[in-house]
C-alpha cells in the first residue's frame, strides 16, 4: 500500500469541510463516538445541521469563533492507498498555513463553487499550489446539485480555470464534478452526471499516479550524523547516517563529498534490516564509503558527474510568516536540509500578487502572509538544486536570531547575480 | 526505476528522519516509555534510526502506582534487552512531598497528576528534547500539534503560537530552560501502528491480545478489577476474553470484549472498529469537550 499526502484549501463556505466529512465518513474513518461527540456539541451550540467541520477544529478558540486557525492533519485509508490530508484554512490571512500543508503534499484538491466559479479564493489557492510545485491539482466543482447536475456550468468552469493555469506551471490538474453533500462522485459516482466519464474523487485519489513524484535523477545525500558506535565489535565503523533526497544511489558509485570535493565510492548502504543494493528518496539509510574522510553532518554526497549549485549568492521566493515586515539588511538563520547557516537579506525584489499572479516590482518589503522574490548572502555556500528541480535541496526555512521563530519558507530560484 | 516505498516503509522512514534530526541537534534527549504500544513502536524506531550505536539517551517513565504489573515487567525486560538507561520518576513521590494532591473526585485516576512529574524529571533531568508516542490521530487537539512542539520554561504548550514546520526542516532552536515535545508518530494511526507491529515483530505486554479478566462495566466501559480498580457498590463481576487497545494508568484504561490473540487478528478487529481508541477505553478524555487540550497546555504528554 503506498501513502499518498494531500492538502486541501477553503473555508466552511465552499464545503470543503462537508467533503473531508464524506470522504472520511464514506470511508469508514469516523468512529460512532466521535459523531456522538460533534452532535453533542453542535446541538449545545443551536446549529440547524450536524457541523461536520467540528471533527477537525480542534482548538477550543476554533470550536467556539467557527474558524480554522492552523493546519489539521486527518487520516484515512483504501485497501488501495493510505492518505494524509493537511486540512488548512484557505483565507488570505492564511496563506503561511496554506505553504505549511502543502510543503509535503503529492496532491492539492481545490474547492470551486459551481454557482460562482472561480474566484480570488480560488486563484490564490491555485496559485499557491503552484508555487510550491505540488504536482498534481485536482479542481472539484463542488454544488454541481445548486446548478441541476448541468454539464455547461461544469465545461464553463473548468475553461476559466484552464485559462488562468496555463501559466502557472502545473504538471497534471484534473476536473471532477461533485456533489459533497449529496455524495455525488466523492467516493462513487450516481445517475445524477452520466456525462460525466471521469473517476470519482476517492478513486481519482486511489489511481493518480506518483510513482514519479520524487527526484530520481539527481543523486543527493545530505549527512544527517556520523555514526561511530564505539563498541568492540564495530571499532572501526564510521557510517554516515541520512535520508535520501535525490538520485537513485548504488553500491559502488563513484561519490563526491561537499564541500571538500574529495571523491570516493559507495562501499554499502545500510539499515537496521540489512544491506541495500540501492537507496532513493525517500530512504533513511546508513552509508559507509571506501575512504576515510572527514565527512560531517551537512556536507552533501552526490555525483561527481551530477552536481548541485554552489553559491553563497542565492536568489529565492519566500513566504514570510512573521508579524514585523522583512526587509533588506535584515539577518537570520537558515536551515537548508541539515546545515544551519547565517544569512542577511541583501534585497527585496518583488512581491508576488497571489490572486493574480503579478509581480510588483516597486515592492521593498515583505509583510505577514506576502510573497516574493528576495536576494540573500550566506555565511557560507549552500549546496542546492532550483527548488522547481527538487523540492527537499531546493527548499530552506529562515528562522529569527533573538526568538528562534520560523519566519519564512523559501524556495532556491538559483544564483543571484 | 526505482519502486515506490510502501506506506509503513515512508513513516518509518519520516519517523527515523525525525529523531536522527533530534540527536543531532539537541543536546540532552530523552524518550517517555510507557510501556504501551505506541511507546514500545516509538522506542524501535529509536533503535533503528541510532543504529548500529546503541540510542544515546535514556529512557524515563513517569510511574503512577497503579500500573499493570504485565506491562511493568515488559518494561524492564525490554530495557535490559537494549541495556539503555531507566530514569522511573514515581508520582507516589510527588504526592508524598505534597506536591500533588491525590484527588478522590477524580475517581481516583492519577492521569492529571503525571504533569507534576513530568514537568519535574525534565526539569532535573536538563533535557532539552523529550520523545513521546502521541499521534495525531489519537484526538482533536493533538491533530494540530507539531512534530518539534516548543515548550516555554514552564513547559506550558502555546496551540496558537506554534512555529509553523514546513517540509521536514525542523526548527529544534530554544533558550536555556526551554524545551521541546518531539512526536515522531504523529502522522500514524492506529491501524499503521498494529500494521507495523506485525511487519516488524515488535513485542508487546500480554494484556494488548484476548485473555480471560474479570471486570466491571462501569460508563458502558469493561474495567478490569485489581488493588487499584476496586468493584463499587452494585457493580456485577464478569470474566471476559478482553484485551486492552490503550494502556495507561490502571484506573484510567478500560478493556474491550476481544478474541484477537495476535497483532493480525487485532489487525482485523482495528479495521471494524465502531468506536475511536480514546473514546472507547480512555476515562480521562470524557470530563470537558477540551480535556486533552487542557492537559497539554498545562504540560501533559
């Protein structure tokens, strides 16, 4: 069974809730006290109807304002395919949520309104989900049964959409006419569109192919710790100890180490199971290597004949997610995969108008919930690939100095100049 | 071309990356081990994200007193197994210094007196990192707690001032005093951990499969009788073939009617569940709406 992770975007209003109670209540993953629990309360609360959004507001503030303020994380499975959904709140306030629940989304399932089509909502979400290279996007024109199940409203959306994503970038966006509330072609589908020839939501979710969804061209391995057991037995073991973020790696591939640029090659590649003839994304292995080098935690292995960027000037598109605006000058601690570098923000560039897709060059800074373009220096050279190239190399949080808060997702464009 | 890794291989492999991440950046780790199956699940991936180092930190349980012994002697056979450390901090301790009080009302538990102890071993202990089996599956408030979960200097928990964790870069930074939860089986169920329990063999306490208890029902709840779960008045003694799908404190955790002897057949059980693991077996979730949340603010697992 393979597991499939997916984020989704909206707010009450547009049924995503309803939808997310379908399909884990279709899906057998709600239990009967947890229902008992969220009628309970919706009935102290003089709700006309069940709120099914109360299974995942968990937070007291949320339960009692009837708003989501964090990303949720909800389970389910298929005999075919477990799924991890990051449920986050889809207003603009929110974008940092957004960004945060699709960072390690395979899929992202966005929520039209049949009766309004897209909207600003919309766009931003699609926008968004772009942005963070999410490779598959499926559109659910949801209400289809407020439009009487009519095929035209359907094409009419789906075409508006097309227009706008073409230049957003997106691999494979995918359309499906449902009815959350009536059930219609989330986890079956009915009479209701028998033009319709598509799968349904779940099976769409079952069948979407990712087999493809890592980096498995550029090979890529970042020390996480040196392990060096000090035990008799193993006197001699120096073994390097990692997740996978790119390549296929094999026994016996010539490797180079940076940033000493020393080459060697791959002598085993291990877990607690045993050998491995090969590792890929994304393995966590232990890797010996034929010569004793100095090797440390976030020095990167990769080929000698496949390299990543080298640069202490690097260009990037970030998410800012902190209360005081970021501007030039500005200094920080980075966290790309396991180094901790320092770096001062040498410019800001542009921000990027996420309805819209604009970019307005005449910004200067960044404010909670923005998006743009900056410039950074490092105090050291980061070893990385264009994060459209691989998401784990590609990617970096920023973190304050003083409060050890994260304030911002970014992502590797290339080199500044 | 390479396959795709399976769904127990990819948590597996999230989890491992999670507490390699933790050794490497923190200082003073730790693992909670109760004894249970999501700690005995979570103590194997530390033994396999270290390897082949033996894990390079202790291992604390917060004892209340009234424990299984079943699972008390699983405990010490697995720490001799690992020949890791054992910190027990005992909440009987605490009370007899009278820094908590055993409070009758409560029906006796002493789930909510754990905090004090908690708080405490962590405190003298100096850790900067503390490993628990929390999933987030288990109940609403945990759903939207984070993997790396910042604690202040009073090990309170902030829900709306969490950091936001983006890709798997782990922001682990923190003051003097200050310390973080790390829950690397958030993204599990249940079912995975039983999946994975009979993937990887993994032992549990004996009282996880189907035997033969006497118990009371007591709420619609099978609880077993012992020294600290004593029958009330006009409470009827049954024997049953139960087995427990949660374990905590003895007062705390009820049994449900079972026949499965092993983790397949818990496994077939799982997937027909009619009721949540919490709601089934769990006392100490039913007295607010926000109890857990509550808990976790002050400190709690």
């Amino acid at each position: 069974m393979e597991l499939l992770r997916f984020a989704t975007a909206g707010s009450v209003d547009d049924g995503k809730s309803t939808l997310i109670g379908r399909l884990l209540y279709d899906s057998k993953q709600i239990f009967e006290d947890q229902i008992d629990s969220v009628e309970r309360t919706s009935a102290a609360r003089g709700d006309d109807y069940v709120d099914l959004a109360l299974l995942t507001d968990g937070l007291r503030a949320e339960r009692e304002q009837g708003i989501t303020i964090d990303v949720a994380y909800r389970y389910f499975a298929t005999p075919k395919r477990k799924f991890i959904i990051a449920d986050t709140p889809g207003h603009i306030e929110h974008t940092r949520n957004m960004v945060t629940g699709c960072s390690t989304a395979n899929l992202v399932l966005i929520l039209a309104d049949a009766r309004s089509g897209m909207t600003e909502q919309t766009r931003r979400h699609a926008s968004i989900a772009a942005l963070l290279r999410i490779p598959h996007l499926v559109v659910c024109i949801n209400k289809m049964d407020l439009v009487g199940y009519r095929e035209e409203r359907f094409a009419e959306i789906r075409g508006e959409f097309s227009e706008f994503s073409a230049n957003l970038g997106v691999k494979e966006i995918t359309y499906i006419p449902i009815s959350a509330l009536e059930g219609v072609n989330v986890v079956a589908g009915s009479g209701a569109m028998d033009w319709y020839l598509g799968p349904s939501l779940l099976r769409h979710l079952e069948e979407v192919e990712i087999d493809s969804d890592h980096n498995f061209s550029d090979p890529r391995f970042p020390i996480q710790r040196v392990v060096r057991p000090r035990k008799n037995d193993l006197h001699d073991y120096r073994g390097y100890a990692g997740q996978i973020a790119g390549g296929v790696l094999r026994v016996g591939d010539a490797v180079l180490v940076l940033p000493s640029r020393l080459t060697t090659k791959i002598q085993t590649l291990e877990t607690m199971d045993g050998p491995l003839r090969e590792a890929f994304p994304p393995m966590s292995v232990v890797m010996r290597v034929e010569d004793d080098l100095d090797i440390s935690r976030g020095d990167l292995i990769c080929s000698p004949a496949n390299q990543p960027l080298i640069s202490q000037n690097l260009a990037a598109v970030v998410c800012w997610m902190a209360d005081e605006p970021l501007r030039a000058g500005r200094r920080v601690a980075l966290k790309h995969t396991t180094r901790w570098v320092r770096a001062v923000v040498h410019e800001v560039q542009f921000k990027r108008e996420v309805n819209t897709l604009l970019h307005d060059n005449e910004a200067s800074e960044l404010a909670l919930n923005d998006i743009g373009g900056i410039t950074l220096r490092t105090t050291e050279p980061l070893f990385f690939d264009p994060y459209e190239r691989n998401r784990t190399t590609g990617s970096f949080i920023l973190v304050d100095e003083s409060s050890n808060v994260t304030v911002a997702a970014g992502m590797l464009t290339g080199e500044a100049r | 071309m390479a396959d795709l890794l399976t769904h127990l291989d990819a948590l597996e492999s999230e989890s491992v990356h999670i507490i390699r991440e933790v050794v490497a950046e923190f200082e003073r780790p730790s693992l909670l081990f109760s004894g249970g199956k999501d700690s005995a699940v979570l103590l194997h991936l530390a033994v396999k994200a270290c390897w082949p180092q033996p894990i390079p930190f202790p291992v604390v349980h917060i004892d209340t007193g009234q424990n299984f012994e079943e699972v008390i002697a699983f405990r010490d056979m697995r720490i001799a197994e690992l020949g890791c450390r054992l910190l027990v901090e005992r909440v009987q301790d605490a009370i007899d210094r009278g820094d908590v009080v055993d409070d009758p009302a409560l029906g006796s538990t002493r789930n909510r007196l754990q905090t004090h102890s908690l708080l405490k071993v962590i405190e003298d202990g100096r850790f900067d990192a503390v490993f628990g089996g929390a999933r987030r599956d288990e109940e609403k408030a945990r759903a939207k707690e984070r993997m790396f979960s910042f604690r202040d200097e009073f090990g309170q928990w902030n829900p709306r001032g969490q950091r936001p964790e983006i890709w798997n870069l782990f922001n682990g930074r923190h003051g003097s005093g200050e310390h973080f939860r790390i829950f690397p089986l958030s993204n599990w169920t249940e079912l995975d951990i039983w999946q994975y329990i009979a993937q990887e063999k993994i032992e549990l306490p004996s009282i996880y499969y189907a035997h033969v208890r006497k118990v009371v029902c007591r709420d619609n709840m099978l609880i077993g009788v012992g020294p600290y779960t004593e029958p009330r008045k006009g409470e009827k003694i049954f024997e049953m073939m139960v087995r427990y799908r949660t374990v905590g404190d003895m007062t705390c955790t009820a049994a449900v009617e079972s026949d499965a002897l092993d983790p397949q057949m818990v496994i077939a059980e799982t997937m027909v569940a009619r009721f949540s693991e919490r709601g089934a077996t769990r006392t100490d979730d039913r007295f607010s709406e926000a109890a857990m949340e509550d808990r976790k603010r002050e400190g709690y697992f």
